[in-house]
C-alpha cells in the first residue's frame, strides 16, 4: 500500500490538532524540497543494505524527528507506538544496517517494519484506511499554478517516500 503525501500530511495533521497542539505545529505541504523528495525516493528504491544504512532519508531524519523531538516532544506516546518512542528506535527501523525490526521493536531481518506500526493504533487505523490512488495528469483546462499536489510524493507502507 502506498499512501499520498497529503493523505498522510492530513492525518498527522489531525492527529496534532486532536491532541490541542497549536495549528502552528502541523505539518506544511511544502516540507520537503525537491532534492528531498529525491532523496527519499532514492532510499525507498534502494536495495542494498548497506548503502542504504549511510543514505539521507528526509522522511526519518526530517519529518519523523520533527514529530518526536517538536512537537510531541513531552508526549511521544500520543504519537508513536510504545516500540518506537524514541529517535533511536525509529531510525534503527528504517536505516537497520541489514537487520529490519518488528512493531515490537524487535530484529528480523525477514520482516520490516511497516510504517503505521510506528505510531499509535488510531493512527495507524487511519493510514491503513487511507487507500492509494493514481494521481490524475491536470489538463490544461486546470489550474496547474503550484498547488501542494502538483509533485506528488507517495508514502510506502515500509515508512518511506517516492515521489510519483
């Protein structure tokens, strides 16, 4: 399942505002610059481990520190699973050196952890709903001045980004 940015975008975004944190706090369509939505797709599509393990993943090391060390910094259980509440356990998730963990946080190697494990089970319900769906090419009809949907990033369900 891959999950478009701005359906991921809106469901933190929900999320952050269900938990009375400033709107100030929520994330922008804008977060990631184009050579970061590159380099996320280059992690997502990379298949050595070992390489992967030194790769830039803005997704991680961006959006997801965001998240813990900002805003639910005092409260990182309203959005992060009990597994994951820490920076530590969330990039050896995603980054794991060969070893993949579980949603207990637990390795092995043959099952990654898929990214709505990360946080919270009403959370986690939401993404899980949230079905993918082919991003329709504007016509020249519409309006195609910079809208967030314009670059269309994909989110896959093994917690990273491609852009579509």
């Amino acid at each position: 399942m891959e999950i478009l940015w701005d359906d991921f975008r809106a469901v933190i975004n929900d999320w952050i505002i269900a938990n009375n944190y400033d709107e100030d706090r929520c994330i922008g369509p804008w977060h990631f610059k184009d050579e970061e939505l590159a380099d996320i797709n280059e992690f997502t599509l990379c298949n050595d481990a070992e390489k992967r393990s030194t790769m830039s993943n803005p997704f991680v090391d961006k959006l997801l520190m965001y998240l813990r060390q900002d805003v639910f910094r005092m409260n990182a259980d309203q959005l992060f699973s009990e597994n994951f509440l820490s920076m530590s356990k969330i990039r050896r998730a995603f980054y794991g050196n060969d070893d993949k963990f579980t949603a207990d946080g637990n390795k092995n190697n043959s099952n990654p952890v898929d990214i709505e494990n990360i946080f919270v089970s009403d959370v986690s319900q939401k993404l899980k709903e949230l079905e993918w769906q082919s991003p329709a090419v504007p016509s020249p009809a519409d309006d195609v001045a910079a809208t967030p949907t314009d670059d269309v990033a994909a989110i896959t369900t093994d917690g990273n980004s491609n852009e579509q």
